[in-house]
C-alpha cells in the first residue's frame, strides 16, 4: 500500500481482526512499555505461534511489535 507520504511501513489491524485484542500474547505485551519488553521473550511468544486464520493477526502485531522494539533497544 503506497500513500502520498511513501510506502506503509507500520502494521495496521485491518478488517477481520477476530477478536485480537482478546488474545493472551496482544493483552500481555499491550499492558507494557517498549522499553521493558525482554527481545527474547518476544521472540520465544511469536515463535510459538501456530500460523493460521485465526493466530494470523496477533503475529503480525507481535512481529511489528518485536521490529520496533529492536530499534529502540
């Protein structure tokens, strides 16, 4: 997806979501700052995840999660 301001880099919910904001791993790295988050910890949650329909969206949130939280740290 391509705006004006260049190519959309930040990943964004999207329709059909399904519940994410429910999910265990959204709920315990929602309620923390970047700062805190331990990388391989992180890296250990969204390595466990079985990727399908269901589990797709939280992993794109917890792989955008771990790519800012790399910059940052």
């Amino acid at each position: 997806m391509q705006g004006s301001e260049g190519i959309a880099i930040n990943w964004t919910m999207g329709t059909g979501r399904a519940n994410i904001k429910l999910h265990p791993l959204y709920i315990k790295y929602n309620n923390q700052q970047m700062v805190s988050i331990n990388l391989l910890e992180l890296k250990t949650d969204l390595g466990a995840i079985i990727y399908t329909e269901e589990t797709q969206y939280v992993a794109a949130y917890l792989a955008n999660l771990l790519r800012v939280v790399t910059l940052i740290q």
